[in-house]
C-alpha cells in the first residue's frame, strides 16, 4: 500500500496517462481481494480530476466502496461529482449520478435530490435510466424525503419513456418504494400501453411487465383473450424465465375458467418441453419442478411426451433424481412398459440413491395404475430380490411391502422368496418390512416360525427399535396363526423384550402384548389378527397427494417456492412480502383451517385414502365389524387400565 501511494504521488506518473491508469487498475485489484487499500483515500481522492473514462471509473468505485469508512473525506468529491453530473458526455454524466447515489451516506443527501431530478428530464435514455434507480437508492436512505416529494408521481410518469429499459426501472423503482401497499397501482390504461410496447422490452423488462400483467383483474372475458392474444409469442422466447412469467399470466387470468384449462395447458407444454431439451442443468431443475406442479395440476398432461424425461449420461444427480420422480407419474396404462423398462435400467446405477429412486418409482407405478397392470411390476421388483446388490434388495422390499397393502393378492410371488431374504437383508427398514411380510402372511410361509427364531434368538444383538417392535408384531400374529411352534418362541420373545432398557416402545408393546394374551385370548387374536380387508390401502397414501400445499405453490408460481416445494412463508419473513402476498396467506391458511374443521365436524373426507394404512371405503357389513372390533378394543383398553391402578401402577 505504500508502494501505491509512493506511485500515486509521483509526478512523472501523473503526467503519464497509461502508468497512472496500471497503478489505480492495481489499487483496485487488490480492493476486489479484500486487501484495504482505505488509505489511499486521500490520493484517491485527488485523482478523480481527469478526462480519462476508464481511470474516472475506477475512481468512483474506490470511493463508493470506501465512502462509509470514510465520510468526511468523501465529502471532498461531492463537487467533481456534481460537475460531472452536467458533463457533456452522457456516459459521464450517469457514471457521475449512478457513484453519487451509491456514496450512501445521510450526510449527503441534500446534494443528490437536485442531480436526480435533473436526470429524470435529460435527453439521454441511460442517464434517465440511472436517476430512476437513483431514487430507489435515496429511499433506502431516507424513505420519508421520496414519499413527501413528487418523485413517486414523477416515475409514474415516466412509464410512458420511449426507452423500454427506462420503464422497466421504473417498474422496479415503483413496486419497491410501495412494496407496503402491495406494489405500484396498475389499471387498464397502464396494462394496455405496456402490453403495446411488450416488444421494446428486453428479457428483464418483459418479467417485470408480466409480474404486473399477472396482478392486473380484466373487466371481462374478450379482454382476457385479447391480453393472451397479446402475450402468446411471448412463449417463443429463448429465456426460461420470461416463459415461466408468462405461464403465470395465462394461469391467473384464466384461473376462473376451467373449460379452458385442457386447451391451455395443451398450449404451455411446447414452450416447457422445448426449454428443458435445451436448458443448462439449473435451468432445466427449476423448469422440472414447475412441470411437477402442472401435472399436479392437469394429469396426463405430459403423458405422451414421457421419452423428453429419460435421463441423459451428462445430467447431475439432482435433475436425475426429478426426472425419475416425474416419470413415475406420467405412466398410464399405453406407456407402462416402456417407463418400467426404462426404470429398471436405473435400478443398476452406480449410485445408490438413484437406484433406490428408480426402485421407489416403480412403486409409484404399481399404486398409480389401475387394478390388473400391476402383475409387471410385481415381477420387476421380485427380480431385483435376486440382484447381489444390498440396497437394491433392501428398498425391493420396503416397495412390495407397501404393494401388499393394496394388492394383498399378489403375495403368493413374494412370500416365495422371503425364506432366503430374511437372512441375507442387512438394513433395519428392509428386514422390519421382511417381519412384517411374515407376521402377515405366515399361514402361507411352512418355515415362517423357523425363519423368525434365529432372529429371536439373536434379540440381544440386534440395536434397532424398528426391527424389534416389528419383530414381536410378527412373533405375536404368528403365534395364533402356528400356536404348537411359536408357544416358547414367543414366551422367550417377550421375556426378552419386557427386561430391554434399550427402547421404551419396545418395552411397552411387549408388555401390552402379554396383558392383551394374558386378558383374553379371543380378544387378542382379534385385536392382532382381525380383518385384513380394514388394514387394506385403497387408493394410495395421504403424504403423496397434499393437495393444500400443491394449491398454495400454484399461487405462487414462477418462483423459489415451487424450487423449495415451501409457500413464501415458510423461508420469507412478512415484513418483507407484499402487504397483499401476507393477507392473501392469511386468508387462505383460514380457508384451509375452516375446511378442516368443517369436515372434521361432519365427519367428512377422502375415506379412499388410508394414512399409514386406515381409513377405506368399507361396506355395511364391514363398517359393522370395524364398529366390534372398536367397542373390543375400548373394553380391553379399560380392563388394562382397571388392572394397572390396582397393581399401584407398575410398570
């Protein structure tokens, strides 16, 4: 730094333009490092007077960045800046207004109003452009001075600029400065002198007049279609996100006429499939997710097109991981072998998460088609039973246990294999759902009481709750269904279980278990092993339809929320939303909450769908016999609690 100032006081380099230049290049290389370089402020300072362009640059870069360490000294500047600020040279002149208001500094804000409003009225289009941003930075520094004066009328003003870049910054400026009120008023005469110039617009300039287009409420259905009509080769655009404002528009203004929403959607897949053949990798995730949500939206949608989802060799992890994800939901009954084949040569990745990913996804098939097409995934999965590969073999079975739920006749396939999985499957999750599949279908399985006592007897060994609790389910329904080979079994089994101070669960559903069959056998047989047609999974699982949440992304399309899968709430605090995007919250978290609470009341609901294996649609006589098996439970429940307070509530 002494070296520079030795430099920069030198005569000979101040008379020598391209010496002086190299020497301010070097201050400010080793500003951009992080080094401090602030006391060279002084000779800074000096050096601001010349004509050259470049050195007059760097100079107000050093000063904007040092200005705050050093105010009273910057003061010293204000007047080359002012001078400059009427410079004949338009480049200077910005150049001079745009350093003058990054100065930030309260002191001088006095010295900018005058410079600002001068700008606003030149005749050059980037000086214009660069006073519009520089009011926005004087209302950061003092909001009080902007919104008492006509600078906010002023900008309005300027909306009808013939520049398009000075109106996009006049846009911005607005719904910045009136971000509390919810963004800049719009109404029909701004929307249509907008929409009129929507070709002078650069790719930045159309966002925001279509963010604008997309707050705007038309007067009646021909204006909507004119405002499409106006928008539509807006969708040819090379920019992602000019498409996905777009998108947004045409969703909001059509958002109240569902007979055209088939015909829309058909419209917006071209753009959206053309994006993603082209994209980088970050572009076509964030195009991916928003694909997600217009299936969601609008399924089948994409159906026909599910060959522009097969992953590519050059594609990170996370765009795979997507595409996998999406791909189980576009299969239908026409493109089901080629999805399920295609998934399947996933399923031999190198990476492990992408191969459980494919495994999963064809499980979301078998759940997703209709009753008699799931015999090919039932197959693949059983195939993958016999790969060598652990974690293939582990989320095979976690996958069939669910299918079971649903599909309950398609176990004879399965319960063929356990007798060799079961001694082979090393992850805790996978050997639970083997337990489960064996505690479920026992009276099927000839070896099932010998494959569970190796791992009875090896209780002490095994450190997983979830194994254990699995374990004395399927020890427990064994033993009504094999009482003569599973009597000492299960005696040892809960012994065992009773005296673990490893897990307070398992201790606990050991002990209810040996009152339950201690109470009364019958009602334990029918507590443990009643009508698997009420534990039977009609339609699939509440966690993979939330409903809410994919509405609430909706409304906030074209943003991070739909990247997050979170609404706005979740990651922006309120104060620095739009009043209208935190009411807008509000009332639809009490719409959501009224909804609730209504159906709750009336004891209303999607009865198709079971969350963790309840709730199906039941006839008569079954309603009847889940109704027993309540009133049993309710009994057996009071006759413990009676038992346990008269023990002195031992444990």
């Amino acid at each position: 730094v002494n070296e520079l100032r030795g430099l920069l006081r030198n005569i000979n380099v101040e008379r020598d333009p391209k010496r002086k230049r190299d020497v301010i290049k070097k201050v400010i290389a080793y500003m951009t490092l992080g080094i401090d370089v602030s006391r060279l402020f002084n000779e800074m300072v000096m050096a601001i007077e010349t004509k050259d362009l470049v050195v007059k640059k760097m100079v107000y870069l050093y000063l904007c960045n040092y200005a705050q360490e050093h105010p009273d000294m910057a003061l010293m500047c204000i007047n080359t800046m002012h001078r400059d600020c009427n410079n004949e040279d338009p480049m200077v002149r910005g150049l001079a207004l745009r350093s003058l208001c990054s100065l930030r500094l309260p002191s001088i804000v006095e010295y900018i109003s005058e410079p600002l409003r001068h700008s606003l009225t030149d005749n050059n289009a980037y000086v214009r452009k660069t006073g519009v941003m520089g009011i926005l930075k004087l209302y950061h520094l003092k909001p009080e001075m902007v919104k008492e004066s006509n600078l906010v009328d002023l900008i309005y003003n300027m909306v009808q600029d013939p520049d398009g870049n000075v109106v996009s910054n006049c846009l911005v400026v607005l719904n910045e400065i009136m971000l509390e009120e919810g963004g800049m008023a719009i109404n029909q005469a701004i929307i249509h002198h907008l929409l009129g110039r929507i070709n002078d617009f650069n790719e930045w300039g159309l966002c925001q007049v279509l963010d604008l287009v997309g707050r705007y409420t038309p007067a009646d259905d021909q204006e909507v279609f004119n405002i499409m009509n106006m928008l539509d080769p807006v969708l040819r655009t090379s920019n992602s996100g000019v498409v996905l404002a777009n998108i947004k528009v045409f969703i909001q203004l059509t958002r109240h006429m569902a007979h055209l929403h088939a015909q829309l959607y058909e419209r917006l897949k071209a753009p959206i499939l053309t994006l993603l053949a082209s994209g980088t990798p970050e572009l076509v995730y964030c195009l991916l997710k928003h694909t997600e949500l217009l299936i969601h939206r609008c399924p089948g949608i994409f159906d026909e097109d599910y060959k522009q989802f097969y992953t590519k060799f050059s594609e990170p992890l996370h765009v795979k991981y997507l595409k996998i994800d999406l791909m189980a939901t576009l299969a239908n009954v026409n493109n089901m072998s080629d999805i399920l084949e295609e998934l399947s040569v996933y399923v031999s990745d190198v990476d492990a998460e992408l191969a459980r990913r494919a495994i999963q996804a064809i499980g979301k098939v078998g759940f997703k088609l209709p009753g008699g097409f799931e015999l090919g995934v039932f197959e693949k999965l059983i195939e993958f039973l016999d790969l060598e590969v652990s974690y293939v073999r582990a989320e095979a079975l976690l996958v069939l246990k669910n299918l079971l739920r649903k599909y309950p006749e398609r176990r004879q396939g399965v319960v063929e294999v356990l007798p060799r999985l079961l001694r082979v499957v090393e992850e805790s999750e996978a050997k639970a759902a083997a337990l489960w599949m064996i505690g479920e279908y026992g009276e099927e399985i000839i070896e099932a009481p010998y494959m569970v006592e190796p791992v009875i007897d090896a209780y002490e060994d095994e450190s997983s709750p979830v194994v254990k609790l699995e374990l004395l389910t399927a020890a427990a329904k064994l033993f009504f269904k094999r009482p003569p080979e599973m009597h000492k079994m299960l005696g040892r089994l809960l012994a065992a279980a009773t005296n673990d101070t490893s897990s307070q669960d398992v201790h606990d559903r050991a002990l209810l278990y040996y009152r339950l069959m201690k109470q009364d056998l019958a009602k334990a047989s029918a507590v443990l092993t009643g009508n698997v047609s009420l534990r039977q999974v009609m339609n699939g699982f509440t966690e993979d339809r939330d409903v809410a949440l994919n509405d609430a992304l909706f409304r906030e399309f074209n943003s991070l929320s739909v990247v997050y899968r979170q609404t706005a709430k979740a990651f922006i605090a309120a104060d620095k939303r739009p009043r209208a995007d935190v009411a807008a919250a509000m009332a639809a978290d009490q719409d959501v909450g009224t909804m609730a609470a209504a159906t709750a009341a009336s004891g209303g609901g999607d009865p198709s769908l079971a969350t963790g294996g309840g709730g199906v649609n039941r006839t008569p006589e079954e309603e009847a016999a889940f109704v027993e098996q309540a009133e049993m439970d309710a009994a057996i429940a009071a006759s413990l609690a009676d038992q346990e307070a008269l023990s002195g509530g031992g444990g």
